[in-house]
C-alpha cells in the first residue's frame, strides 16, 4: 500500500520541529500515526540528519512520515510525502518532484481555498484552520470552527482539523464534524506525550455526528 492510500486512515497528527527520537517514540505510541518534521531553523543537512528519527520513529510504529514545505528534499529525507501551505507553489509542481506514491498535502484557510484543494487531483489531504490563533502561525487569524463545520458537509477527502487544538479544545471540533486533527503543542509541551495522544485519540474516535470518514 503507498503512503496515499495510506494517509486515509489516520487520525490524529503531530507537527513538531527536531526532536529526540524517545519523544517521538511516545508521541506515536500513545495514538499518533502521522509525524510532519517542520523546522525552519534548520539547514538542508541538518533537516536531512534530523529526518532519520523521524523515518525509524514512523517505521517502528507502522506510521507516516511527512516534511514540511519542502518536496525537493523529500527522497533525501526518505519522507511519505510533502506538506505545502498557500504560499508555497502548486500542488502539481510538489507532486511532480515527490512522485505519484507519496502524499503531498495542503494547507487551506477558507472555503475556497478548501474548494480548491478538494478539486485538485495532486492534493491527498487538507488541513483546515487554523480552528484557533496559535503562536506557531503567527498572524494568521483564526478560521474558526465554522470552517471545521463546513469541511465535514463539503470535503470527502481526508482532511485534518488544526490550530489551537488540545485536550481542552478538540471536543468542540469533534463536535463540529472532525475526525482528525493536527496538533502541535498539546504534544511537544506534555510532560507525559503518549498519555497525552491516548487522551486526544479517544476523543477522535468517539461519535462525532455528521463528519466523513
């Protein structure tokens, strides 16, 4: 099975910057079956040697491996796939340098951008948000939940919830129609992170009414 057909059954999703390889271990222990490495400090050899955690980490739990924002450093990094947001370029161009297996995913903000992504043949999944302003995407005002709510009646492709969300918030995303999310902090800042997976997954898979698989 590729990484695209892959990427429909997972649901809770963790971005974070380099980290040791135990944290990781947790993270997808405790429920996580996507790890995206995001670290614009890092230069190209830097992102390369980091990404082999991630790859043994996602390995050993049978999850994926995505990078952020960059597909020419993709097959250097042995990742799934890409993820892009609205400044980085065409999602054809992504998938013209990772290939036809690997994932490429996209970032969108609003109705129309999700419209967009829904209809584009090289996009494999959203992510729609950010559901609250957060600190690792400043400046960007928040989506709201609306827009969560109109993803679940308007997208049948696998799509994640993100921004903001933590033990505290995802409820309310739930219950307006997400079955995935996308967090950050609520793992990197968790004193015990596959406790803190374990919690936020449960909530994932509890009823959540009207959403899409």
């Amino acid at each position: 099975m590729t990484p695209r057909e892959r990427i429909a059954a997972t649901r809770l999703y963790l971005v974070c910057d380099a980290r040791p390889r135990a944290f990781l271990d947790a993270a997808l222990r405790g429920g996580a079956d996507i790890v995206q490495l995001r670290d614009k400090s890092l230069d190209d050899d830097a992102l390369v040697t980091a990404a082999r955690e991630f790859r043994a980490a996602a390995d050993a739990a049978g999850a994926l491996f995505i990078l952020n924002d960059r597909p020419d450093l993709v097959a250097a990094c042995d990742a799934d796939g890409v993820h892009i947001g609205q400044d980085d370029g065409a999602a054809g161009a992504a998938r013209a340098t990772v290939g036809p297996d690997r994932v490429v995913g996209r970032s969108t903000h609003e109705p129309a951008q999700g419209t967009e992504a829904e209809a584009d043949p090289d996009v494999d999944y959203l992510a729609v948000g950010p559901v609250h302003a957060t600190p690792t995407k400043p400046g960007r005002p928040a989506a709201g939940l609306g827009y969560v709510e109109w993803a679940a009646a308007h997208v049948s492709k696998p799509w994640f919830a993100i921004g903001g969300l933590d033990e505290t918030t995802v409820e309310a995303a739930v219950a307006h129609g997400a079955r995935r999310v996308v967090v950050v902090r609520a793992l990197t800042g968790a004193a015990d992170p596959a406790a803190a997976a374990r919690a936020l997954r449960a909530r994932l898979e509890g009823p959540v009414g009207a959403a899409r698989p």
